[in-house]
C-alpha cells in the first residue's frame, strides 16, 4: 500500500515538474489531425511567432522568479520597437545605434521600476501597471500614435528571415534561441542566477546570506526591461512595421508570456522556474494556436484556450501549495524510520 502511495506521487511530480514537455507533446499529437501542420512552413511561422513572446517571457519569468511580477514587459518591448524604428527611419540613425538606444530605453524604464521596487518599496504589481502606462503615453507622443515602418532599407529585415537550409529556423529564431541560452546558463550557473532564486525562495535567507536585495532586484528589472527591448527591436525589423498597440491587438504578448511562464512551472510566490521551461511552453501555445486555427478556425477559440489554461493552473498551484502545506512535518513512516536507525522494537 505505501508503495502504491508512493509511486503515485511520483508520478504526480513527474507530470508537475515536466507538464510543460507533456504539453508540447499533446499539442504535436493533436497537429496530427490538422491539415499541413507538419510542414517546413508552418514550423518556420511557428517558431517566428513565438520569438517576440519568448523575449517577454524570459523577462516576465526572470522578474517571478525573484518574487516579483513585471507587467510593463509587453509595453517595453512595444516601446524597443518603436525606438528602433523610429531612430533609423525618422532620424536616419545606422541600425546599430538605433537597436542601442533601443534596448537602452528598455534598461532605463527597467531602472524605472527596479527602484521603484526596491527603493520605494512599492509593490512590483503596483509598480509596473503604473509604468505601462507612463510608456503609453511616451510612444503616442513619439509616433502620434502612427504606425512607423521601414522604407527602402529591407536589408536586415530580409536577412533576418533567411532560414537554414532544410530546417525550419530563421536568424530571427535562432537570435531568440541563443538570448534563450545565455539565460539559462545565467540562471543556473552563476552567482546572479543563484542569488535570483534565493531572493525569490526566502528574503530572510537571502539577507542572512549576505545578498544585497536592493541591488539585485535593480539589476533583474532592468535585464526584463533590457531583454523585452531588444526583443521588440528584432520584432519591429524582421516584420518591418512598429504600432503603440502592437501589445493591444488579439492576444496580448503579456497574457502568453504569463501563461507559459506559469505553465513552465515558475512559482508564482518566487524561487522556482526556468525561462528554457517558459520557452517550451510558448512554443506549445503557438503551435496550438496553429492547431486550432486549421481545426476550429475561431481566434475566439484562441483567447479562450488562453483563459482556460491559465485558470487551470493557477488553481493547480494553488491546491499544490496547500497540500504541501498540509503535509510539513508529517512523516508517517516515523516509527519504520526511528526501527531502522537504532535496531530497537517497540515494547
């Protein structure tokens, strides 16, 4: 019976710790019995649409790991495409200084909410819905809220879409692929990316360990705001276009980014989660998108898809939480335990 018990919740923290790989598999299997899902086409659409959403994504993720949640990342990284846009199509700028000040923008607006955070002591939920609408208000006054796009120059905007022979992936995914790398790597490999989980796992631990929350905190804000920048950049030039709305049209980059983020089992209290996880996850909810185009051929259908699973896990989390809760301190194999290690039988 204790075995049974036990390979049961094994096989639960299987399902919890790779559901992100479990739903990548069950959409592949769904694509099965959509028309021309496996093609070399649609996988390349497949993995450009879900560049810009990985770029917010890992700083959405980057920022909930520490404890926090940055709900400016869909707007800073609209904000890196209208600067990048803006500064080589309006002001004639080389594309290399444009995607610098760019992805500069997006470090100061990280700045912006690292101390407001840190220092003010605002809440990062508060915090960041604030800035999203600083940074809407800047990028109407900057384009009047016109759309700017590239004009007579595509030739990084077609470079980016050259693809690897045979294989379905773009420069465009592959820059993606590599920021991907760089984080997880980071993450979990370096002093930073340890620090980074300790302050999400526990503040009390982190101070007793001698980490400076304050700065660090800083530092995560303004690499989500650096990351969502640069992504927003690398949109706006392989599409060609940047709109203030690009963050308001269908899906909102946000609600995908969150969506995976939770369902690559980042913890949403902090100090657990994997950008490679939310990456995977991205890369399901945009396949199934194209599943469910071929199939149903509703967009509603894709907004409700999004609303279900992020309902579903968040209440999944949640009943986590209070089960492990529940069960601290109780070791019901004490008296099995106490017979192994002293010899001893019970009177």
């Amino acid at each position: 019976m204790m075995e049974t018990t036990k390979k049961v919740k094994l096989n639960a923290g299987f399902i919890n710790d790779y559901r992100a790989y479990i739903f990548l598999a069950a959409v592949l299997v769904a694509g099965l019995f959509a028309n021309n899902f496996y093609t070399v086409f649609n996988f390349t659409s497949i993995f450009n649409s879900s560049a810009l959403y990985t770029f917010i994504g890992i700083g959405f993720t980057l920022c909930m790991i520490a404890g926090h949640m940055d709900l400016s990342v869909g707007y800073m990284a609209t904000l890196g495409a209208i600067m990048v846009l803006g500064m080589h199509t309006l002001s004639g700028l080389p594309w290399a200084v444009s995607f610098i000040i760019a992805i500069g923008v997006g470090a100061l607006f990280g700045l912006f909410n690292g101390v407001l955070v840190a220092k003010a002591k605002i809440h990062s939920f508060i915090a960041t819905l604030g800035t999203q609408f600083v940074i809407k208000g800047i990028m109407n006054i900057y384009c009047n809220g016109a759309e700017i796009s590239v004009k007579g120059d595509y030739g990084l905007t077609d470079a980016m879409a050259v693809t690897v022979p045979v294989l379905p992936f773009s420069v465009y995914f592959l820059i993606t692929l590599a920021t991907v790398v760089i984080f997880a790597v980071v993450l979990s490999k370096t002093r930073f990316g340890r620090n980074v989980y300790i302050l999400g796992g526990n503040l009390e631990t982190a101070w007793l360990a001698g980490i400076k929350s304050d700065k660090n905190t800083i530092v995560i804000f303004m690499l989500s705001g650096i990351v969502c920048g640069f992504g927003g950049a690398l949109y706006a030039v392989y599409t060609g276009t940047a709109t203030p709305t690009l963050g308001e049209k269908g899906i909102a980059p946000l609600m995908v980014a969150l969506t995976a983020t939770i369902i690559g089992g980042t913890d949403i209290n902090g100090g657990k989660g994997s950008v490679v996880n939310t990456f995977i996850s991205i890369l399901a909810i945009v396949a199934m998108f194209s599943v469910m185009t071929t199939i149903v051929g509703k967009f509603e259908m894709q907004i409700l898809f999004i609303g279900i699973a992020l309902a579903f896990c968040v209440i999944y989390e949640t009943l986590s939480k209070y089960n492990k809760q529940k069960t601290i301190g109780l070791r019901p194999n004490l008296y099995n335990e106490y017979k192994k290690e002293t010899g001893r039988q019970r009177i």
